[in-house]
C-alpha cells in the first residue's frame, strides 16, 4: 500500500549550516564575511530569526547562490507554520462566497461565532443540504427578476419563508374557498389601511401569509410555496413599497396557488417573459399569473378604453382620480397600470406622471403578517 506523508520544511538557517560546514566556515568568520554580527547568524541558523531580502542578498553574494533562493526558502518555512489553518479559512471563505452568511447572522437566522465548522452546520441545516456543493430543493413557484437558475441568495429567502410558516397553524387549505374569496380581496383594493385585512382573509381559507424582508441583491417580490401538497405559503418582500406593486404581487401568487404551480417542482418565473421561451411552461404559467394579477385590479379592456379617449402622455389627474372612483380602487393601482403601459413610451414623463398616488403600504400590511425583517426577528 502506498502512503502519502507530507513534505517537511526545513527553517533556510539548517540549509545556511550545511553550507558553511561545506566550506569549514565558521559562523563568527561568515559573519566577518557578510558583514553582520555573529549574533545575527547564530539566530538565523537556529530559527529564531527570519532571512530579510536584505540579509539574503548578502548571503547570496558569499555563498554564489541567489537572493531569490534564500527568500523563497525562508517564505515557504512560514508559510509551512500556518499551513494547519489553510484548510479552515478555504472553508470558510468557500461558505461566505457561496451564501450570504453575515446577513444572516445579522438578521438572526443563524448562530455566528468563530467554529467555521459549525458556522458550516448551521447554513446546512438552514437550507436542508448536506454539503455546500449539494443544490437546495424546495417547491415553490417565485415572482423576480431573472429566469437565470435560483441564486443562492434566493434560496435563502425562500428557506426563511418556509422556517417562518411552518411556526404557526393554518387552517385545511381550499383551493375553492380561495376562489371564492377573490372578490372579498378586491373589496380592499380602495385604500391603502385595507391591506391588513389580507393575512386575516387567507388564513381563513388555509393559506399561510408572511412577509420576510428581502436580501440586499436578491431580487424577489414574492413566491408560493408548498410546505406539503395541501399547506400553501404566500410571502411578499416588500422589495418595492407600493399600493400597486403589493396587490400586483399577491394576486400574481394567489393565481400560482390557484393552478398549483410550483407544487411539484422547482419553478421560478419572471417580471418580464418577453425574453423567455414562449413554449416554455414557465413562459404560460407566469402569463397565467401576470394576467390574472393585472385584470384583477384594472381590466385590460377598462384600461385601453380609458387610453384611448385621453391623450395618454397627459392624462389629468382628476381623470384618474374619476377612473379610479368609479372602478373602486386606489388611485395608485390606476397609476401602477398606467405606468405599466407606457413605460416604453418615448416620453419619459408618462412614466413619472403622478408617482406622488403611489403611496407605501408595507407599514400597514407588517402590523397584521407574521413579519421577519425591517429591524424584526420572527421567533421560530
């Protein structure tokens, strides 16, 4: 059997020894020769002093040898004495390249400290792998911002979602009964405070409502997951803190529980599929999703023929306001679609046109949802 041992490395001053004895010098008289006290020399052949370039040019001088010889012996000696923390600090090194290991510290989601191998531990378990080079799996079906393979970021997210849901009880999910509750949700659609109606109203037909705020970077509005085949999660990010954005969202993730995307795989879908294979099941499915969110506010039909009686790159906000009266909603959410439509235009102002209608909604929505973030660790 053949056995691997590692190479010893030897301190440049034994090498130094073998040298002078090869010459029969002395220390006192190589000293004499270089020009350096014999105390130098004494401390460099024992080990207790490094070769400065310096010291190495000289020796090189003397002996006929290189200075880069005599240097790179030196730097592979102390190299060799902190060689027992290489493996440590690649471990390390490798965790927070891959996860966004202080963030999670900072949020509470694991346990810091110094142990790289229970740092290691604790993202392992978080995420339910075995190995950092193992790949997470968790059903769910995403809205976000690339069609690129889950980032690690997001994989951490969604695994937060999953800790924070499965900490409290939920009623018998029904796939009808949230069918039927649609047009109770779009009875809040008319101010901004009815948002904290949301959590009470699913909970009420058995799907599980959370808000995890999400990681710098990560790109995510909200995702459905399955904790098992008959226990629904809907969270929202808070990513972007509109009226319009919020209902968007839920109603996109409302639709995934409702055709049950995402309830046997690994599916993530994108704001914007113009780029995505239109044959592609992740292209239908977020059309499905996209489609039933934007009609649910605002028809496609209510919108074009509003367009098409006003000059769209100045509509006057008391037409919008008047739209938004008679369709009962918010005045954001006709902004939201509006802008939508014109975002393209070649007049940016449309895009920026009555933002101010536009107000934030996560304050209100965080003081009835189970909520992890902003300042807040949810207790698991």
């Amino acid at each position: 059997m053949t056995m691997t041992r590692t190479a010893v490395v030897f301190p440049p001053g034994e090498f130094l020894k073998e040298e002078l004895e090869a010459r029969n010098w002395s220390q006192t008289e190589f000293a004499e020769i270089i020009g350096r006290p014999v105390r130098l020399i004494n401390e460099i052949i024992a080990g207790k002093k490094s070769i400065t370039p310096e010291t190495a040019n000289q020796i090189a001088a003397s002996l006929g040898s290189s200075a880069e010889l005599w240097m790179n012996l030196e730097s592979k000696y102390q190299l060799s004495k902190i060689g027992k923390d290489e493996s440590s600090i690649h471990r390390k090194g490798k965790l927070h390249s891959k996860y966004p290991v202080r963030e999670m510290i900072k949020r509470g989601w694991i346990e810091g400290g110094r142990d790289v191998a229970r740092l290691e531990k604790s993202v392992l378990t978080f995420l339910h792998i075995s190995s950092l080079d193992d790949t997470p799996c968790l059903a769910h079906a995403a809205k976000r911002t690339s069609y690129e393979s889950v980032s690690p970021l997001q994989w951490v997210w969604l695994f937060r979602v999953k800790q924070v849901a499965q900490s409290f009880v939920a009623r018998r999910y029904s796939r009808d009964g949230l069918i039927a509750f649609l047009p109770r949700l779009k009875a809040l659609l008319s101010a901004p405070e009815e948002v904290r109606n949301v959590p009470k109203i699913l909970a009420e037909v058995g799907v599980r409502f959370v808000v995890v705020a999400a990681l710098p970077g990560s790109k995510i509005d909200g995702a459905c997951i399955w904790l098992e085949s008959n226990q629904p999660v809907i969270a929202l990010s808070g990513r972007l803190d509109r009226i319009d954005n919020f209902w968007f969202v839920l109603r996109h993730e409302i639709e995934h529980l409702i055709q049950e995307h995402g309830k046997d795989s690994m599916f993530m879908v994108d704001e914007d599929i113009s780029g995505a294979d239109e044959n592609s099941a992740t292209a239908t499915e977020e059309e499905v999703a996209n489609k039933a969110a934007a009609e649910f506010a605002v028809s496609d039909d209510e919108l074009d023929g509003y367009m098409s009686r006003v000059n769209p790159y100045y509509f006057s906000e008391d037409r919008v306001l008047g739209l938004a009266g008679r369709l009962g909603v918010h005045p954001g959410i006709v902004v939201g679609r509006l802008q939508k439509k014109l975002e393209n235009a070649s007049d940016d102002k449309s895009y920026k046109y009555l933002r101010e209608h536009l107000v934030k909604v996560r304050h209100l929505i965080t003081q009835t949802a189970p909520t992890d973030g902003w300042g807040t660790i949810f207790p698991i």
